[in-house]
C-alpha cells in the first residue's frame, strides 16, 4: 500500500468501525510497517495482525491488550525465535492450525505440544489459542470423512491439555460435520456449526490498489475505496451496501446449487458459508442441531 493513501485510510476507517486486521503476504514486509501498525494504533483501532514472524520487524512493534497477532503456524518450528511471541506485552495470540488432506497429525500435535511448553516456560500460556481452521483450498465436502477424522483427532489432543487453547477459524456448514465432530466441538462453542453470522456481518478486504474485495479466498473486486482523482475515500454507508450485496450474491450462488435450497436448515439456522459456495456436494447428511 501506498504509506500516505494508507494514513488516509485508517483515518477514515476509525470514524467507522472498530478494528483493522494486517494481513499479506507479509505485512511486515512493509517498508513502513511499523510506523502503519502504530498509527492505526493511534487512530483508535483495535489492530490485529496476522504474519509468519520470519523477520524481526514485529520485535519494534507493541500490541495492547485490545489487539492480537496471529502466527502461521505452517512456519513456526523449534528454532523460531520466542522474542516475536513478545512475551513482555499482555495481548493475544493465536497460532493458525491449518488441517487439510495432507496433514500429518502426527507432526502437528508434536508442534503444538512444544508451543504449549514453550509459552508456559516464558509465562504466556493463558493468552494463547489454536485456531483450528480448514483449508479453503480443498473440497473439503469431498473429503469430509477424513477430514472430520484429523479435526477430532487434533481437537481432542487440545481439548485434553486445555480446552481454553481451542479456538475457530472460518465457520463451517453443519452438512460437512459428522455426528462424532458435532458432539466434541459442542463442548467449546456451537457459532462454529452455523454462519448466520458471518453470513450477515460486514467485512471486506482492502488490497495494495486499495480495491475492496470480500476476501481474500473471494477476490473478487467490489468496488474502489478512492474515487477516481485518489484522494478522496467513497462514503462508507456505499462500502456496507456493496459487501452485503456482494455477500447476498454469493448465498444466492449457495442456495441455487440444487442441494442447500432443499435443506431444512437454509436460511434459518445455516447461510451455506464460503467453503459450500466453493464447493457444492451432491449430498447432504449427517446433520445434527439441537
């Protein structure tokens, strides 16, 4: 992003909502990363950060208790440097835990483990969480049974050390879960099984060219944030009306699929989620709400 446009930006942001999140790529690549992540700081947002930690520019900056910072947790290994977990500040950290196909439990769990015991030995456990999340990238209706059979295994390896490390990224439609994965995720949370929430909440992702898009597993252009001089920002309440638009396209995507229109679950209970516009399964069973 352009620095000045950037400084622009947040400022207009600030009259209007509540939080930013810094993501990439790598943010922290960012020639003036650090004069950007305290200057939103300043404007009043919540900030929060999501890098892989691989250089030392997140060492200069200081998260409060308001703000997070998410690590990938597909880079970290035991010769990451702890200092970037910035253990002297109070806020909160989450580790990304990706599960897909291809995952190796096995390896995953042995990195958690280590995370966990690194983060009790420099005194920063009770801020940390694994955000269980899937891959985007795979049919995960597909590969539901599998994929069910890794997340309940690595959800009860976290659950038996502390079930306040779980924490969920990226709601799910209830069709993908088996009735064993509904029973253990209920004992933490049920926002999981539905995504009426974030099916009708107002998010977008702002890019380099300060287009806005839905996000990034949707990059699909809504809308530029300049108008067409450059300096001057759209009125915000025209932003909200585009993502609800282009989030209402993207249901209608779902519920045309001839499969979540016939679900007794649509609308009332399930928004269908990103991961079912992506990837419509010719089946739907397993569903269990309560």
């Amino acid at each position: 992003m352009d620095t000045d446009k950037a400084i622009l930006l947040f400022d207009y942001l600030a009259r209007h909502t509540k939080g930013i999140k810094f993501m990439g790529g790598e943010p922290t690549i960012h020639p003036d990363f650090v004069m950007l992540y305290e200057y939103a700081q300043d404007a009043g947002l919540n900030v929060f950060l999501f890098t892989n930690a691989l250089n030392d520019e997140i060492l200069k900056i200081k998260p409060r208790l308001r703000d997070s910072i998410t690590y990938n947790m597909a880079l970290l290994n035991d010769c990451f440097n702890l200092d970037k977990l910035i253990p002297e500040r109070e806020f909160s950290r989450f580790f990304e835990t990706v599960i897909n196909t291809k995952t190796n439990i096995g390896l995953l769990k042995a990195k958690i483990q280590w995370l966990i015991d690194s983060c009790e030995r420099i005194g920063i456990a009770d801020t940390i969480k694994f955000n269980l999340t899937l891959d985007c990238t795979e049919n995960v209706f597909k590969n539901k049974v599998v994929l069910n059979k890794f997340y309940s295994e690595l959800f009860r390896f976290i659950y038996d050390i502390n079930p306040a490390y779980i924490s969920f990224d990226h709601r799910v439609p209830p069709c993908f879960w088996s009735k064993e994965s509904i029973a253990e995720i209920k004992k933490v949370t049920t926002r999981i099984f539905s995504d009426v929430v974030c099916g009708t909440s107002c998010y977008g992702l702002i890019n380099a060219s300060f287009e806005l898009l839905h996000c990034n597993q949707y990059p699909v252009k809504i809308m530029d944030m300049f108008d067409p001089s450059g300096k001057n920002i759209v009125a915000f309440n025209k932003v909200e009306t585009s993502l609800y638009k282009t989030n209402l396209e993207k249901q209608l995507i779902v519920f045309g699929n001839g499969v979540c229109d016939s679900c007794k679950y649509a609308v009332v209970y399930c928004q269908g989620g990103c991961l079912r516009h992506k990837w419509p399964a010719k089946v739907i069973e397993g569903i269990v709400v309560e």
